[in-house]
C-alpha cells in the first residue's frame, strides 16, 4: 500500500495550511480520525491537525485565509476549532502528556509530532499525514497502525495497562471502535480491559454514557455489550443489564439466558432502526425480568408485571447514567410498559376494542412499538417465528384499519369538561371525569362511534343516570 496520501488530501483546507506552514517553518500533520477513514475508504467530516508550535494562532490565521469569521479558541487546552463548509476542523499544538491517579486530565507540556502520537489512545488513531510541502502527504506511523489498520486489530501505542490506566475512557472506545469497525481487540489489550476495569469509577456518567450510545447505534451493538460483559466493564456501571444473564433450570424447566435474547432483539431493531432511544427501549423491555421472576409448578418460570415495573425502573436508570430525563425518557419507559401489548394481540383474538386500546395509549408512537415487538420474536424454532410473524402482520393490518375507521390515536372524547358543566349546570365536581371516562370508554369498546354527535348522546344519557338535570341542550353537530 501507499504511504504517500497526498491526492486525497485536495481539500483546500489542507492546502492552505501546507502553504501558511511553509512560508512561516512551521511543521503540522492531520492526525487520527480523518486519517484512519481516509485508508479505510470511509467518509470523515472531522479534521484534527497538530502543530508543532502554537495551534490557536495556525488555526486563526488558516481561519483569516479561508474567510472563516468564527473561530472558538480553549486557551487552556492549547485548541482551537471552527468550521469550514462540511467540515470541523480542530487545531492543536503537539504536546506531551502524564496523568495523576485519581484523574483523567492530564498534565501538558509542548512536544513534538511523536510525543503527540505516543499519548494517542489506539495505534490506528496515532497515524498522521505530513502536510508540509516537501514531504506533503507522507505517512508518519511509528508505531506500524496501519498494518493493525489492515489487519482489524485494535492496540495501543504504549503498554495497555498504562493507557487504560492514565485515562479509563479509552477502555469503552477500544469496545466502541472493535464494535464499529469490526475489529478485533489485541489479547494484551483485552486482559489490561478486563485488570482496569474497576478504574471507570473516576469517569463521569455523561462521559461513559456518550460512550454507550455510541456504541448502542453501530451496526451491531451486541458485539459492544458482549465485550463490555466479558470485560466487566459494564459492571461497572449497568448491574441491571449482568442481572439478565444466566439461565436456570428447576425439574427439568428452563428459562432463556435474559442478556442474550435482550441483544438479539436489540440487533434485529439495529436492522431497521437508528432511533437511539428505540434501541434503549430494546436494552431495557426486559430489566425486569429478574425481580419479578418466579418458578410455578405447573407453568414454569414466569416474570409477571416485567413490563410495568420495568417502565418504573427507566426514571432511575437513566437518572444514575445521565441520560436525559426528558421526553426521550418517557417515551422508552411507555415502550418498554407497553411492548407485551402487541405480542399478546398476536397469541390471542384480534378485537376492535384492543387494537383502540393499544392505539390509544401509544400514540403517535405505535409504529416504534411494533418494531420492538417484531424485534422481540426470537426464538430457534424457524416454524414457531415464521408463525408469530405472520399473526403479527395481521395484527399491524388490523392497527391501520382501525385507525383509519375509529381515528383513535392520540385521541381524546369529542366532550370537553367545558361543555359538560355548561350542559348541566355544574361546577367542577366528580361527575365530569366520570362521564368524560365512561364516554371514552364507549368509544374503545365500540358502543358508539368517535364522533360528537354520538358522544353528545352518550353524555345526556350518562348525565341521567347520574341524576343531572340538562339546564342547556348542547348543539348537535353533523
């Protein structure tokens, strides 16, 4: 292979500094990234340049030259960064680095091209390309990463132990970057995973959780879960998710291994699905499987209620992890609260009533939890999920029917509290939720049709058995 780069290096952003450099004797190279996906043919938007000297001012003076008028400089870390067209483009001035125990920040000192590279996390991301004139586009790879590169092989620059040690992030990029590029960890980098894991306790939450969710929307997130397992580094931070592995047997019973069948619904979901959040509605449908598991004689295992008390377990999940507390949150723990819903349409009949019910309390959502639940039929008998599959088509046939015909999405009674009390004369009281309630349910059972003329109806009739006199008969509208 080549180990001049230079006609991939067209971008005038690297021309500009190849003249800037020169004129001024000055040495910068593009490092780690953008390099790595050059050689391996992928597109990167991300550009980070060393130089040897003062970043901030090649990165102002790069910035003047391309018309760049906002340029953000981190004085305290030697950085700068702006944005060009398509591109992010970050400069930093190469520097040495050494660590304190109890902290991932490191202590800096002005270096040069290669102590720079030494303080990379993984070989394949200590490559740089020289950008100056002479030698513009020549590889500079001390530590031979592009054979790694080649040959799918995850290494650090220094001893794995004192990598991992210096800044313990590292260790969930070595999964993540395994995870997305397919490779393979180096066994000395898996044994120091497995010695250092217990040093993630000086990481935030934010950090290991930006992390995750890189790893949860690559192709195949369960690669990352099983090497997060295996090196006890989810552990560390997810005692939930190692709860689900194991399968126990009582006379002769068994239940499948919780963890795995968990990322083979997560992988079938990865199939057809980016939405981040769906895929942590498929990490955590099941979290409740091991409190609520119990063995009956005549049944079996059974994990009754997993789902509600798994969708109260979300808040305090994504609390402990950092993860947002919005309605990102909301809408994995009424995923993870309904996803039975569906699977049990498909075991038994298919009534208008249930298919309201479930359009009902999903929403604009429903079409999320379906996947989840096709994502959920797992199983190693070909006949018995190509038979759950084919019910469960007729199960989604039905939703669009319904909804075309009933219209109950997200919906609510045609009768507004207002209206009630205007009817009958009454202030605020019990008898407007109830009657609002029991219209709502003539809906969903299908008594009457979701329209106001019949819910009017509904109300006059609900009204009298309540004992309400009608002071105003509303307008009946067609």
């Amino acid at each position: 292979m080549s180990s001049n780069y230079a006609i991939h290096l067209k971008h005038p952003v690297f021309k500009v500094v190849s003249s800037f450099i020169k004129e001024n004797n000055l040495e910068a190279y593009v490092v780690g990234g953008f390099v790595r996906d050059l050689i391996l043919e992928k597109t990167s938007k991300d550009i980070d340049i060393v130089v040897v000297g003062d970043g901030t001012l090649l990165a102002q003076e790069v910035a003047q030259i391309l018309k760049v008028k906002n340029v953000s400089i981190f004085k305290n870390y030697g950085t700068a960064h702006f944005r060009y067209k398509d591109l992010d483009v970050e400069f930093v001035g190469a520097r040495k680095e050494s660590y304190e125990f109890n902290s991932r920040k490191p202590t800096t000192e002005i270096g040069t091209l290669r102590d720079d590279q030494f303080r990379r996390d993984f070989t394949i991301n200590a490559l740089a390309l020289d950008l100056r004139e002479e030698s513009f586009g020549n590889l500079v790879d001390p530590f031979n990463g592009i054979e790694d590169l080649l040959n799918g092989i995850i290494r650090t620059p220094l001893e794995p132990e004192v990598t991992f040690s210096d800044d313990p992030l590292r260790m969930l990029r070595a999964i993540r970057f395994a995870t997305r590029l397919n490779f393979k960890i180096e066994s000395k980098c898996l044994e120091a995973l497995k010695n250092q894991s217990h040093r993630l306790e000086i990481i935030s939450k934010e950090r290991i959780s930006d992390e995750l969710n890189k790893i949860i929307l690559t192709e195949s997130p369960s690669r990352g879960f099983k090497l997060l397992n295996t090196t006890r580094l989810l552990h560390q931070f997810f005692p939930e998710m190692i709860a689900l592995q194991g399968i126990e047997t009582i006379n002769g019973k068994s239940h499948k291994d919780n963890f795995l069948h968990t990322l083979e619904v997560l992988d079938n979901l990865a199939e057809h699905s980016e939405n981040l959040w769906l895929r942590w509605a498929a990490i955590l449908h099941d979290i409740a499987k091991p409190p609520t598991k119990r063995f009956d004689d005549i049944v079996g295992w059974t994990f009754h209620g997993h789902e509600e008390i798994g969708a109260r377990m979300v808040p305090k999940i994504f609390q402990r992890l950092k993860l947002p507390l919005d309605q990102k949150m909301k809408y994995v723990q009424k995923l993870v609260r309904l996803h039975l819903r569906p699977i049990a349409l498909v075991k038994g009949s298919v009534t208008d009533s249930a298919i309201r019910r479930l359009l009902s309390e999903a929403g604009d959502d429903i079409e999320d939890l379906m996947l989840l639940c096709n994502a959920d039929i797992t199983s190693k008998n070909e006949f018995k999920v190509k038979k759950y599959k084919e019910n469960f088509e007729l199960v989604s046939t039905k939703l669009r029917l319904v909804e075309e015909k009933d219209r109950i999405r997200n919906f609510q009674p045609p009768i507004s509290g207002n209206l009630i009390m205007k009817t009958f004369g009454i202030g605020p009281q019990a008898e407007i939720g109830i009657i609002k309630s029991q219209i709502k349910e003539a809906i969903l059972e299908g008594i009457i049709s979701n329209n106001y003329f019949e819910a009017v109806n509904e109300m006059l009739r609900i009204g009298k058995n309540l004992g309400l006199e009608i002071k105003i008969t509303p307008e009946l509208k067609n």
